[in-house]
C-alpha cells in the first residue's frame, strides 16, 4: 500500500520536477535484480530531496538531475543504494537481495507465512541462489556449512548416494532423528530404505529420496530447528522440519523463461597414499606360486622391496611367465573413472495482473560417477499455478513428476563379493590394473581376476553393477475461501508416491557367488495429507492485532514392498525367476495415520511484542487405542526492545530477545503392538550361507522375537530455546544468537534384553536424552563501496548430546557393525563409538590405566577389553561464507569446520594391515621400540615396566596396530575444514544485454568440495560414512567410494 | 448477522463431523496383514531346527571341526583360521547365543504354549519340544558352560535370568528328558511333518531322549560317577538309537537354497571345490596308524596317503582335504549318533556301570559308524568293514581296561566325523586323542575349552557374570 502511494507520489513529483527544473542532465538506466532480471517499481528519489520516479514494467527509469547529485534507489526486500551522479548519463543499478531485512516473510509451519521480526525462535531461511551457487544434485548437501544448528553428511562418492542431516543434534534413541520434508506445506518423504536390513554387509546406499527435489525450482529453504518452530506439525517435528518452497511466477512480471546449464567434472578428493616399494608377500618373501592357485597369496603389501628384484622375473597373476616385478604406482588413481556431470534445466514462469500465476520447469541431470560404469539420470517436470476464482476464492495447484535412474553403485561395507573399494586398495602394488580392463571372455566368464578371493574389479564394475530406478509424483492442491472479512478457509491436499525398483545381480562366475543370483526389489510408498485450517485476522484497535487459526491434519503413509532374491544361475546373465534354482520372496506391507487438530493464537502489540501459543493434539494409529491420544502446547514470545523502548542509536540498529517452550509428542512405528508368529521365507547364516525356507517342503513361522510394553505411550520432547537477534550499524553487523535444551523423555526404544529371557527386546518408553546447544549466526556487510561490497556470512553450532537416562540398562547399542564394533548410547554420556581397544596396565582393582598400553614378548600391541571409544560428534561446527561483488561479478567462497568427533576407518586400517598405506614402506628392517608402551609381567596391580622390545618386524606392528578386531588404531579424530564451495560469476550489464534476445546473462566458474584441511585422518575423507543417511551408525567408513571433488562452470540465461 | 451465525454453526457441525469420520480411521489399522496371531504349533518346528538348531551347529559350529583338530583350515582368510588359533569371533558366540535362546527356546516355548492352548492333549508335542529343549541346553552349556536354566524363556518371572552352573544344568536336564518322555509315552497328536528329524515317529523321539540322556549322565560320571551310576543303568535298558536309521539328524537337502552351509560356502566361494579344509592331525594320525577305511570316506588322498596339516598352519600344498563325499548339499548335522551311543554303553560297561558287554557294545560301536555311509556317499564296503572290525583295532577284548578305554575314546572321536561339538566335548572329557597347540594360537599353551558369553547378553543382563573366564579354562564336566 505503502509502495503503491508513494509511486504514485512520486510520479506526481517527477512530473512537476520535469517542468520546473528541465534544464539539468537528464539520467536513465535499468534496474535489475541480481540474477539480472528487471525490477519493475524501484523508487528513484533525488537524496535530500522529495523527487523521484520509479521504474517500469522492463526496470527502466528516466530522472533529471544534476550532477554531483545522489540518487537513491529503494525497494521493498532489497538493500537501498545511493549513486553519485558522474558524468555518465546512463546508470544501471543491480539491487541486492536484503539478506537481512527485517520485514521478510518466512514460512512457517504448515505453510502458514510470519513475519521475521515476530518469531519467537530460531530459524535459517536460505535463498535460491545462495543455496545453488554451487550446484549439487542433492539439496542437502547444498546446505553444507550454510545454517547454524545442522549437521550434514555426506555418507560417499557413490551417484546419488545419501546425505544424512541432523538438526540440532539426535533428538532420539530410537533412529528417528531425520527431521521432516515439507514441500509447498506438504510433507514428502526423505527415505533412505536399504535392500537388506543388514547395512553392513555389502550394503548398497541408494540415497535419501530428498534428493529428488530440482534445486531450480526451490526459491527457498527454511529449517525450523526447535520443537517451537515445527510444533505444529506434530508428532513427525521431533527430528526438525526442512521447509521448501518453489518458486513461483512473480506477480508483475511478463513470461520470463529462463535456462541453466551447469557442467562439471568430478574427481575423487581423497585417495589412499599408497606406499611404492614393497610388491606382495609375507614377511618379507614373495610367496604367490600361481600353482598354488587362488590360494598361493596371502597378503598384498609385506613381500620384498622392489630394489632387491632387479633382474627377477615370476609368473604374474594373470599367467604371464618371466615377467620382471615392476611396482604400478597409478592402479587405484586410473581405475577410478573421469566423472561428470551436467545439470540443464528451463522454466517458463510469469503472472498476470489479476494475480494468476504460472511456472512450469524441466531439469534433467545427468552424472557419470567415479565408479567405472556408475552413473545417475534424472528427469524433473514440475508445474504450478494460482488462480484466482473470484474476490472470495484462491486456488493453488502443484505437480511434480522425478524420475531418477541409478546404475553401478557400489556396495559398502564387507563380506560381499562387490565391495569395490576395498578389491581395488587392497591390490598388491605390483598388480598390473592394465589387464583388468578384459574382464569377460568370449563366453561372459570372468578373466583377468587377481587371485584369492577376489574379482577383477572391472568384472564387478560392469557385470554385477545394480540398477535403481526410482519414480516420483508429488504435489498438491489447495483451496483458500476468504469467507468472510478478516476469515478465511484453507483445505489443502498433498500427495507423494515413489516406486522405487532395484536390480541386484551377481553373474555366474563372481568370486564369493560363483553360481550367481540376483535380487528385485520393488518399493512403494505413499503419502497422503489433507489439511483444512481457518485463520481469523483481526486488528482489534491501532495497537493490537490478533490472529488466530484452527485447524485439523490427516495424514497416512503406506509402505509395501516385494524382493525376490534368486540364488543358483543356469544360463548366464538371464536374470528372471525361472532361470534361478531358488527364490525367495519377501513382502512387506506397513501402514500408519495421524490425525492433527490444533489451534495457533498470535496476538501483535504495537509491532513490538508478538506472543504466540499453539496446541495441537494427534491421534495416532501406532500406539495403544487408551494412549494414542496425545496433546502437546507451545507457546513463544519475541520482544523487539529497540522499538518497545524507542532506542534510536547508530550503533544498535536494531534489537529484539525472543523465547519460546514447547513440547511436541512422537509415536512409534506400524504394527509393533500385537505379538504375532511370522511367516518366515529365509533363515540365517553367516558368511552369506542363508537358506530358504520352505524347509524340504515344510513352511516355517517364526514367533516375534521383540516384546511391546502394552502401556506404551508417546514420547515426548520439551524444548526450550532463548536467543537475540541484534543489528548493529544500520544493520550491516547483524547477530542472531541462540541457546537451546531439548529433552526428550520416555523415548520409545527396542531396549535389548538378555536373550536368555527367549526375547531380543522389549519395546518401551524408556530413555531419556537431551541436547544443549549454542547457535551464532553473523552476517556482516564489511564493505560497501560504490560498486564494491563484500559480505560474511558465519555460522557456530556447538551441540551437546546427552543420555540423560537409560533406565535398567547401562548402555545401548544403536547400530553395530563387524568385530563388536558400534554406536552406542551410554548414560551420562555422548553418543559413543565402542569397540576393542589394546590392553591395558591394569591397577590392582582391575582397571585401566589409560596411557599405559601394553605389548607382549614381541613387542606388539595386545588386545584388551571393549571400552568406548569416544564421541561420534563433533564438539562444535562452523561455517564460512564471503562474497565479493564487483559491478556484474560476484566471488563467493564456503568452508566449513568441524572440531572433533571420531571416525573409524577400515579403509586405512586395511592398507596398513595388509602393507599398502604409505606409512608402512620405508625402512622395513628398522625394528623399533613401539614408543609409550609398556608390560605389566605380574598381572593387574604388579609394576609397570616401560617396554624396550623392539618389535618382531614392520608386519606384526601394523597387525597389531591397525587390527581388524582391535580398533583403537583406526579411529580418528575427524576434526577437518572443508573448502566446500568456490564460485564467481559475471552477470552482463543491461547495456550489452539490451541488444541481446536475452533478458539476463550469467555465466560462473564453480568448484565444490576443493580441498579438506586440518584432517588427522589419512588416506579417506573424514566425512564419510557406511550406514546411509537411514541409519544409526555414524563415524563408521568401510569400503566407501572416495567422494568427490567438482570443478566446472554453469550459465543462466533469461529471456 | 443470523446469516453468517448459521454459516459458522454450519461449518462447525462439518468440522465436528470430518473429525470424527477421520478419528474412526485412526483406530483398528495397526494390525499387520501379514502376520499371524494364532498358529498350529508344528509350523514352528522347522525354525527351531533349522534356524535354532542345526545352522549354529553348522555354519558357526564349522569353526569347531578345526577346534576339535579334525579339520584344519588350508587357506589364511581371517574367518576360518582365527577360530583355529582360538580367535573366536563376537559374531559367533552372539549367532550361537541368540540361535539357542531366541530362535529355539524361545519358539519351543511358544509350541507348548499353543499346545496347551489349542489342543491340550496332544502331549506328544509337548514332549517333543522338551527333548528339544534339552538338546538346546547341552548344546547351549557345552559351549559357555553356566549358563541361565531355571529362570530362563520366563520373561514375565524373569526377566533378567540368573546363570546356573553346568553341574545344575546337566543334573537338571535328565529330569527335563524324563517329563518329554513320559508325555511321549502313548500315542496322541504329533507334530509329522514340521518334524525335520524323525517325521513324528514317536518311538525314534524316545530313543532320542534316552540317548540324549545317556549322554549327559555320562558326562555328569566323568565328574561324579556315584551320582548318576543308577540312572546310567535304567537309562540303557531304555530304547536308544543303536542303528544308523534311528540317528538324530537334520537331513539338509539337495532342494534350492535348502543345503547345507558349509557345503555352500564351497559352492559360492571356490566353485564347489574344497580348497578350504584339510585333515587335522590327531584324527589322520591315529586313522593311519590303523590303515582306517573311512579314510577314504572322509578325506581325499594325496599320492594314495592321507596327510595331515598342522593345526593354525596356511597356505601350502600337499595335504588331504576333506571329501566331498563329506561336504556335500544335504550333508547332515547329527544330533545323536548310534555309534556314539555304543561307544557311552562300552565305557559305561568297561567302568562296570551298567551290565553288559563292553566289547559287544564297542564292536556294535565301530559297526554303527562305518555303516552310516550305507547309501551315500563315501560308501565303505563290506570288506573293508570286515578288515577293520577284524583287525586289532576291532575289539576290546583282552585289552587293559586302559588301553580298551583309549580305544573306545579314540574310536568315539573318529566316528563323531562331522560332528565339531561332539568331538571337542568327548575330548574334553577323556582328553583323547593328543592335541596339538596350533600355529599362532593365542592361548600359549592350552587348548581352548569354551567360549565366552557374547557381550549381548553381558550388557542386557544384571544377573549376567561379572567377569568370564578365560577360554583355556576348563568346564566343570571336565574333571580338572
């Protein structure tokens, strides 16, 4: 309204202006967004003076002045400039987003849009561009280093591998600790659904389906952190909400049509440094006779030094006789392939005057991964629309269909055939990858393997390489009535459907399933959410406003799925049901609804004190029918003392304190409450030596192994959260600082119980854990000079986990993986990573003297007891992010911090074990005394004796070192500082762009994920993880893929 | 004014009855369609004895051959050579744990509940599960020795069960056999074909308690012979398996996916070929010291001699690998053998215990075990049988009551081929043949004598032991 007045104004001024002061320099120019755009409605004001104009439908505006005059261009949402008028008669001005403006609106829960300053809690709104400054194909992984509050993580450089988020730390013992998906206020899902339950044998991480969103068509991004902000989504909060929001036409705005393209190369980041003078062998002896067969090998890395071989020549592993040993330094570098990827997407958009819009985008990403015939497709059509039905009656609709195509990802973790990191670390150095490359003969068996038990990697690569395809429908529609003054109506429907269809395949002739077999899994998950809300509006007198809004929730979501897995191959590569010996079918069907009904009363003094309460009640299909209802309140304030107290001061702009509290419930998962007998079409065995049942004709069930506390009721998460947010200097400086406790009590938790009581566990409300934490925003405009400026923006999170309670039990394993190696909750603690450590002295009592490892009568680390290891994560999080803009360029650059946490790594403890890593080359025959060891020769209590040993050889030391069974040696610490993102992009000034076709012209350079600093974890990116973005098992790496390093350009064009 | 009152009502009366249509569909949906809440009892059967049973026995049971020295791994891949070396994985003890507990007993419990339930006077199944459960017991105790028994598979009662000793589990468990077989003792419902054993022939299951009765009892006289002397007497004027046909034993079979699991780890990991495990030396040394026909059963010849490989040692040539006579797909696991029967009356007779002959039974002992290749594989003729039964190796008679005990301890090791447990068991109770200390063992000197209770139950369980003993420390029924 404001706008509108004072354009109309100033058009009046300017006319008056033009008569009596025609005589001076006439000026013109276009103002334009950042991304180029026109901006129809700038004000153009004279300073010091009340004339002006403002701009027109294309940006352009004309004002007579004089020179050393200064113009003044402002408009709502972006940041005011002043320009002194020079000579040029011409002045294009690219307005700038107002990062921190005040009057911005945020979306909040439910879709329901608040004003910034009237929050009560902490939120993170991150804008398109700054979200894909650097293009990811996984909108989570954008978010790296970006928001305060968040940990993201990616798991490996697999294709469309998964991203896992926490917010705000594990709200939950239970593994439901991913927050929410909301697109458009429509929840879609996030899974991360493996094959197998088992994710760490031979697991294959097909992603979190939140990358399935086009990262085009999100305008923005808004984490809600605190069970204040999500309160009103209910029961599914507790993790934290991920609000998206796609853009739109833009009101005022003719057809715009837009296109990108984005190329990039990708290479591994990080690869092992492996050591290049040692071929394969034992104990210094060349011990492969390939008429030994497989079996002549036995490790890869501790034969002789190369120097020594001068003129001897063996028999190679692929038959080839009298050849020289020769080390092949490149093997692991090579095989790895050049990796790509490119990103095109186009969009039509635009709106008329009566305010019907329209926006229409096609993306199509296509990425070739490092992984030798790995590669991901994806197709995104999206379309939404507003209509307008009549003065009472609005109407939305949106729409959109992903289809996504996996192929090659390679397996993670071990005891599985196409564990293809491990194959290819683990080669002996004097393996030729050369050969490789003829992985099949004439009749499709496998050649060219290296021996023992395993395959050529190129076989693995491309005869075994799994394909997924996913594809996706969600959207939504919605109906708003404004049925009377100050009343209105919205219902609103939303939909998300994926079938998700993998192929698994073992050809004939795979080392470790040489008779082949394969696996379908066909997915499909639904989501329904049905939404009707009223809000009332009222100002109840110049000082007061109150809103309030009722409303009710309908959600269900229904989970089947159908896996065959066919064992025992007759014809090679005819992977159907009739060709295998045996099938197992496997059904799965899971179903669950919610029903919301809530109220949410603001009530506005003077634009100054905004206090907000909610409640809302769910009923839950999950828990028993006398507990499944549950209400849960909320209620936050924000003060803005600047305004309340009338501060007017140059230093602080701008101030405002803000509190909330609230509780939000959460139920368990389908079908856990009745005890039932199942009928069972598999049985166990290790080393991949399952059966089916059918057992010689007879059908097998299996009694629940898992017990329901039949007085289950929710759990419940209180959260609490005080925070500032200050704007010093006119704003340039603007601090925004949080402190939170969340506790969740009665957490519903398998609690393990002895299976000597016949059951595994026993499903109950029973933990109790918090996280306290710290968040710091600072955005600060350091510079603004002309046509200069360089912002900063810096995040802090120091997150503090807590058991508080464990009931009965003293621990709690959450996810475990080989050798009792895991991640387990332990009270009073952080979460741990448990495992063997070395021995240790011991004092009479029996217990552990930390710093006193002990060696045997070789010199060897021993093996001791399983003992916590330490936290999984880090003590506190940063990130980094600066632009510089000058006139049309724009640098930016992103780095994110990580300070603590541990990290197991089988990858470097496998290279050292077998004498690949670097660090066991050298001098081999330097037998030294381990340093800081000692022997306890009298037992527990008895005197400890500084150990002078030397150890019996290189060989033992790292066996014992970086032993599979015993951990401590492979885990680190993972502190590290990614460079995660570097851009600069040129947008073409008006002036050359005007006698183009195009509208706007952007072109950039951008890298991602340059380079990791301050790591003490060798030869792997610390961040990588083995149990997918669905699981617990966090700082545990096993066979990933090397992630990736990106480097490439992008255009975006509008016309 | 009235207009818009009534809009409002009217909308509220919508809400008011959205909200309940919507409410009703919450409830009455969390029932899982494919799940069952009442089954017939016997279609638990084959998950107790495939899953509960024979793959602990079988597939982490493997390790045993090696630890029994009847095997010995060729090649060094971690999972076969680290039990060797008495390095046992946390995997194993867990899978036999939960195998055991969870799987078996568990689902046992829930067939004579159901039972009871549903057709109380088929008492025949109830004895049936109980044998069962004794079996599991005994298996259960001979790898941890105390473990829980009387509080055990009661969570209501107990849900963090105390450990008994392993002389309160054996003394309790012939008790457990006696209540099997009294409701065994006539004709009722029986389960038929979810019994993978016997098919519901109740005589045989008879027999397979009296046996499994035996056996205890004589593990129990290894300790305290004056205990138990009378129930070892009253226990062999029982039915007992004596011939092969009435061996307990879980038959895998050449149906897809239904064989057995060392077999396969041949079939998916080195082309159906046994690469893998070899002869170990105290076996093939005293089979060759008696020109042994199941050799030829048991191991293939190198160069017409059957050579050992020592315990812990990798990666050479030149040794005998187990048969494939031996490892092949329905390759059963025998839970008590006519043959090991015999040789229990032999001792039992020689030590005086029970009436008798010892040598009849020692002979019919030998007999017994070549005989149960009668069929399959590994066929030994009946010349050879008469070789071997007529050579000096084939009586007892005229021997010191020593050299005849060795004899029936070194014959009962022989004849338990296959069976890990059983071997290791009998050499930790007559401590026959010698064993040898493997290469790169981790127990200096001695041999391994248990294994530990998996952390799982360590960390669940309050009533679990504070500190476990370490594995070179023998079982109580040892006698040390």
């Amino acid at each position: 309204m404001k706008t509108k007045f004072s354009g109309i104004l100033t058009l009046l001024l300017a006319f008056v202006v033009q008569l009596t002061f025609a005589q001076e320099k006439a000026i013109s120019g276009t103002v334009t967004d950042a991304s180029g755009l026109p901006l129809p409605g700038t004000t153009v004001l004279i300073k010091g003076t009340s004339s002006g104009t403002s701009s027109d439908f294309d940006g352009k505006y004309a004002i007579s002045t004089s020179q050393g005059a200064t113009l003044v261009f402002s408009f709502v949402g972006y940041e005011t400039q002043e320009i002194l008028i020079g000579s040029s008669d011409v002045i294009n001005v690219t307005m700038v987003d107002d990062a921190e403006s005040l009057e911005e609106v945020v979306v909040t829960a439910l879709g329901i849009e608040r004003n910034a300053k009237s929050l009560g809690y902490g939120v993170t709104t991150i804008k398109s561009e700054d979200l894909n400054e650097v293009r990811e194909t996984n909108v989570l992984a954008a978010l790296n280093g970006k928001s305060s509050g968040i940990l993201v993580t990616n798991q490996s450089g697999n294709v469309g591998g998964s991203t896992r988020i926490l917010i705000r730390g594990n709200s939950s013992l239970s593994g439901t600790v991913q927050p929410l998906f909301v697109v458009d206020g429509v929840p879609i899902s996030n899974a991360n659904t493996s094959t197998f339950t088992d994710r760490i044998t031979g697991g294959f991480d097909f992603g979190n389906r939140g990358q399935d969103i086009n990262p085009d068509d999100i305008d923005t991004v808004t984490i809600l952190k605190g069970a204040s902000a999500a309160a009103l989504y209910g029961s599914r909060a507790s993790g934290g909400v991920i609000i998206i929001t796609t853009k739109r036409g833009k009101q005022g705005q003719k057809a715009n049509i837009s296109f990108s393209t984005t190329f990039r190369f990708d290479n591994p980041l990080k690869l092992p440094d492996f050591q290049n003078e040692y071929i394969s062998g034992d104990d210094g002896e060349y011990d492969f006779d390939p008429a030994l067969g497989p079996n002549g090998q036995v490790t890869s890395g501790w034969g002789p030094n190369i120097n020594t071989l001068n003129g001897v020549t063996h028999t190679d592993a692929f038959g080839n006789e009298n050849t020289p040993f020769r080390i092949f330094k490149n093997g692991v570098e090579d095989f790895w392939q050049n990796a790509h990827t490119s990103i095109n997407s186009l969009s039509v958009s635009g709106a008329a005057d009566n305010g019907d819009d329209y926006r229409l985008s096609l993306s199509y990403t296509d990425q070739k991964g490092l992984v030798p015939t790995s590669g991901l497709n994806r197709t995104n059509l999206g379309f939404n629309a507003g209509k307008t039905l009549s003065d009472k009656l609005k109407s939305r609709f949106g729409i959109n269909y992903v289809r996504t195509n996996t192929v090659g990802t390679a397996a993670g973790g071990a005891n599985d055939p196409n564990v293809l990191t491990t194959i290819v670390n683990l080669l002996p150095r004097n393996i030729d990858f050369t050969p490789f490359d003829q992985d099949v003969d004439e009749f499709g068996n496998q050649i060219n393997d290296p021996g023992g038990q395993t395959n050529n990697p190129y076989f693995i690569a491309r005869q075994n390489a799994p394909k997924v395809s996913v594809q996706r429908f969600f959207g939504n529609a919605s109906l708003q009535w404004l049925a009377f003054k100050d009343f209105d109506i919205l219902g609103r429907a939303g939909y998300d459907t994926f079938t998700d269809t993998r192929f698994l395949q073992n050809s004939i002739g795979t080392v470790g399933r040489e008779t082949g077999g394969f696996t379908d899994d066909f997915i499909n998950q639904r989501e329904l959410t049905l939404d009707l809300i009223a809000t009332y509006n009222k100002d109840i007198n110049d000082d007061f406003n109150i809103t309030t809004r009722a409303g009710m929730q309908w959600n269900e979501r229904v989970f089947e799925r159908l896996r065959n897995t066919a064992t025992v191959l007759t014809v090679p590569e005819l992977f159907d049901p009739g060709n295998a010996e045996a099938n197992t079918l496997f059904k799965d069907f899971r179903q669950r609804r919610i029903l919301g009904v809530f109220g949410d009363l603001t009530v506005d003094y003077k634009n100054w004190l905004i206090l907000n309460a909610t409640g809302r009640n769910d009923f839950s299909s999950t828990l028993p029918v006398d507990a499944n209802s549950f209400f849960y309140p909320s209620v936050s304030l924000s003060w803005i003392f600047t305004d309340a107290l009338n501060i007017e001061s140059n230093v602080l702009t701008y101030g405002k304190l803000r509190g909330s509290w609230a509780e939000v419930g959460s139920d368990t998962n389908s079908f856990l409450l009745d005890f039932t007998f199942n009928p069972d079409t598999a049985f166990f065995g290790q080393f991949g030596t399952d059966g089916t049942f059918p057992f010689d004709g007879q059908l097998a069930f299996n009694s629940d192994a898992s017990l329901t506390n039949p007085a289950l009721k929710p759990s419940i998460q209180q959260n609490f959260e005080i925070g500032t947010e200050l704007g010093f200097l006119k704003n340039r400086i603007f601090v925004d600082l949080t402190y939170y406790k969340n506790n969740t009590t009665d957490d519903i938790i398998f609690v393990p119980t002895p299976q000597t009581s016949g059951f595994s566990s026993f499903l109950t409300n029973v933990a109790e854990v918090s996280n306290e934490g710290i968040e710091l925003q600072i955005n600060a405009k350091v510079i603004r000079a002309g046509n200069f400026s360089w912002d900063i923006d810096y995040n802090f999170t120091k997150n503090e986990f807590r058991v508080e309670d464990l009931g009965d039990i003293p621990s709690l394993n959450l996810a475990t993986e080989f050798n009792g190696l895991g991640v387990r909750a332990v009270e009073g603690k952080e979460l741990q990573l448990f495992g063997r450590r070395w021995a240790r002295a011991q004092d009479a009592d029996g217990n552990d003297i930390e710093n006193q490892i002990l060696v045997d009568e070789d010199g060897i680390r021993l093996d001791g007891n399983q003992e916590n290891l330490g936290n999984i994560a880090p003590d506190f999080t940063m990130g980094l992010t600066s632009t510089f803009k000058y006139k049309g360029w724009r640098l930016s650059t992103t780095f994110d911090y990580r300070e603590g946490g541990k990290v197991f790594s089988n990858t470097v403890g496998a290279l050292r074990r077998a004498g690949l890593a670097a660090e066991t080359g050298g001098d081999r025959t330097n037998l030294f005394v381990d340093p800081n060891t000692f022997t306890q020769p009298g037992g527990p209590g008895t005197e400890v004796i500084p150990n002078t040993t030397p150890i019996s050889s290189v060989q033992d030391y790292w066996g014992g070192f970086a032993s599979a069974g015993t951990v401590e040696g492979n885990v680190f610490d993972a502190t590290f500082i990614k460079w995660r993102e570097l851009s600069l992009t040129y947008t073409f000034p008006s002036s050359i762009i005007d006698r183009t076709p195009f509208k706007s012209l952007q072109i950039g350079a951008q890298a991602r994920n340059l380079a990791i600093f301050n790591s003490d974890v060798p030869h792997i990116d610390p961040e990588s993880g083995l149990g997918g973005s669905g699981s617990q098992l966090d700082g545990i790496e096993r066979g990933g893929i090397p992630s990736t390093s990106s480097y490439g350009f992008n255009l975006i064009a509008n016309f | 004014m009235k207009n818009i009152l009534i809009k409002q009502i009217g909308l509220i009366l919508l809400l008011v009855i959205a909200l309940n249509s919507c409410e009703d569909s919450i409830e009455g949906i969390n029932q899982d369609p494919l799940a069952a809440i009442n089954i017939d009892p016997a279609l638990l059967f084959p998950q107790v004895i495939v899953s509960g049973i024979s793959q602990p026995r079988t597939v982490e049971g493997n390790a045993v051959n090696m630890i029994a020295q009847q095997w010995s791994s060729i090649v060094g891949f971690g999972v076969f050579i680290n039990p060797e070396r008495y390095i046992i994985s946390p995997n194993t003890t867990n899978n036999l744990w939960i195998g055991n507990y969870t799987t078996g007993l568990r689902n046992l419990q829930q067939v004579r509940a159901l039972t009871e339930r549903d057709n109380p006077s088929a008492i025949n199944i109830i004895g049936q599960a109980k044998i069962l459960e004794a079996f599991i017991y005994l298996n259960t105790t001979l790898f941890f020795e105390d473990i829980p028994f009387n509080e055990a598979i009661q969570v209501q009662t107990f849900p963090n069960p105390n450990f008994d000793t392993q002389e309160t589990v054996l003394r309790a468990l012939p008790d457990l056999i006696d209540e099997g077989l009294e409701a065994l003792a006539t004709p009722t419902d029986i389960v038929e074909g979810g019994d993978l054993i016997y098919g519901g022939d109740r005589e045989n299951w008879i027999r397979f308690g009296n046996s499994l009765k035996l056996k205890i009892l004589m593990l129990i006289a290894n300790v305290d012979s004056a205990s138990v002397q009378a129930a070892i007497q009253s226990t062999a004027n029982q039915p007992l398996i004596s011939t092969p046909s009435q061996v307990a034993k879980l038959d895998y079979t050449l149906e897809p996916e239904n064989g057995n699991g060392i077999w396969k780890l041949l079939r998916d990991f080195n082309g159906s070929e046994n690469d893998f495990w070899g002869g170990g030396a105290a076996l093939l040394d005293i089979m060759n010291a008696n020109n042994d026909p199941r050799r030829a059963t048991y191991f293939d010849d190198v160069d017409g001699a059957y050579v050992p490989q020592l315990q812990g040692e990798t990666g050479r040539t030149g040794f005998s690998p187990v048969s494939l006579n031996i490892i092949r797909p329905e390759m059963p696991d025998i839970y008590a053998s006519a043959a090991e029967t015999n040789f229990y009356l032999a001792e039992a007779a020689l030590k005086g215990w029970i009436s008798g002959d010892a040598n009849t039974f020692y002979v019919a002992g030998i007999q017994a075990s070549l005989d149960f290749y009668d069929g399959i594989p590994g066929e030994i003729s009946a010349s050879d049988k008469t070789m071997y039964l007529s050579s000096p190796r084939g009586t007892i008679t005229g021997d010191s009551e020593a050299d005849a005990l060795r004899k029936i301890h070194e014959e009962i090791y022989i004849s338990n081929f296959t069976r890990g447990l059983e071997a290791w068991t009998n050499w930790r109770r007559n401590k026959v043949p010698n064993f040898e200390i493997p290469e790169g063992s981790i127990l200096g000197d001695e041999n391994i004598r248990r294994y530990n209770v998996p952390l799982s139950e360590l960390t669940t369980n309050p009533n679990a032991p504070q500190s476990l003993p370490a594995l070179d420390v023998p079982m109580w029924f040892e006698n040390e």
